[in-house]
C-alpha cells in the first residue's frame, strides 16, 4: 500500500475516532464484491443497458449471495459505537444479514426479502407473513420501483441524522440519484466532514474532505482495524 493511501486511511480512522456522530451512507458499489452488479460501473446494469446489452448473469442466487468485507467493517463500526446511523440505496438485505441493527437503517429503496404495510408501513419478512398486516392492512412488496414514492419514515429519518452528522461516509454510491443525493448535502452544510469511497466520480468530489478511488473490501476493513488500535483494542 503506497503512502498517501495509508496516510488517508489513517485519517479516516482517526476522524472515525474523534467523530461522535459518524453517518454511513452505502450504495450498491459496496456489494459488487459479494457478486452482485452496481448500475453505473464498467459493467453496470444500467450501463450495459445503454450499451444495448443484457444484464450481466449472477454467478449465484440473489438470496444466496454473501456479505463481504465492506458490509463486515460497517458491523465492526456498530459494535464499536462508531456507527449512529446507516442509509443505504441497496435492496439486497446484505446490510441485515451482516448483523446491522435494524433501527439503525433505513432501506430507502426497499427490500426484496420484506414486505410493507400499505397502511402502518412496517415491514415484515416474507418468509414470515401470513395473510395482513397486523393492522388489517394490506401487505405488498418493499422494494420501489421508478416513479414509486420512497418510503416515508426511511427519508425522514435519513435526514435527520444527516443533518445531526459530524462525518458522513459515502460508500460505493455515485450520489446521482435524489432525494438520496441531497443527503450528503445536508451533511456538508450542517458541518460535517464528508468522505467518499467509490470508484467512479461523484457530484460531490471536489467538496468532500477524502476521496477514495479503491475496492471498498481494501479500505474499510484497514480503516477499522486501526481505529480499533486508536480506541485501545489490539489484535
């Protein structure tokens, strides 16, 4: 690992040190290393799409597929205490399945392993319903499809803890689609530092306070095994 990559690292992890309310925003370039495709890469879907192309075939069943290393070092955070809030543009599950609590996310596109209420919006896992809701109302797939209204509850609490935010982390996300896009923003003008990791560019490159280029499974990982160091754990 050259240098100013270590020393980059280095930052984040004692930024992460000092920070008492560290955001994590993740899109869905935090799951290419579990095999699954993100949607504005060398080989997204939407890219492939614009090219003509089908999508690429998965290796693996979605509802096989595994948490990788990124999804792990966010775990890692919430059990350090690191972790007051994580937004997430992804409806792969990966987030749960890792162990991330679920009140500490917010799905804002869903999920394809839940169900919501059409009525109370809670969600349920679709190996577990049966029939309604427990209000009476009706039960319909999570995940939302383009012009769908993104969940209420998920956005409103994604802003608020934007906006609460001293660092915000942006995760293999290309920061183009709003309302998720305006989250950062509201981060920034509230005063936090903004990091982003994420291969291809962002509109938010030349404001942020560190930006990553590299695999995601290389840098957090590293991040948090330092600032395990920095907070007196050692290996």
């Amino acid at each position: 690992m050259d240098t100013d990559l270590s020393q980059k690292i280095q930052t984040l992890s004692q930024w992460l040190y000092e920070s008492s309310y560290p955001v994590v925003f993740t899109g869905a370039g935090i799951s290419t290393e579990s095999g699954l495709p993100d949607f504005r890469g060398p080989d997204g879907v939407w890219t492939r799409r614009d090219k003509g192309l089908p999508p690429r075939s998965m290796d693996v069943p979605w509802n096989e597929v595994e948490p990788n290393a990124g999804h792990r070092a966010i775990v890692e955070l919430q059990l350090l205490g690191k972790l007051r809030f994580l937004i997430s543009q992804n409806v792969d599950n990966l987030h749960l399945k890792s162990g991330i609590q679920p009140e500490l996310l917010a799905e804002l596109h869903g999920n394809m392993t839940m169900l919501r209420c059409r009525i109370c919006g809670n969600q349920v896992s679709r190996s577990e319903a049966h029939g309604n809701c427990k209000c009476g109302g009706e039960l319909v797939k999570s995940v939302v499809d383009f012009g769908e209204p993104l969940p209420e509850k998920d956005i409103r609490l994604s802003f608020e803890h934007s906006r609460k935010s001293d660092l915000f982390v942006v995760v293999g996300s290309s920061l183009v689609v709003t309302p998720a896009a305006d989250m950062p923003r509201e981060a920034v003008l509230s005063g936090a530092r903004l990091v982003i990791m994420n291969r291809g560019e962002t509109p938010f490159d030349e404001v942020a306070s560190l930006r990553f280029h590299e695999r995601i499974g290389d840098l957090l990982p590293r991040a948090v095994k330092r600032l395990k160091r920095l907070m007196g754990f050692f290996e």
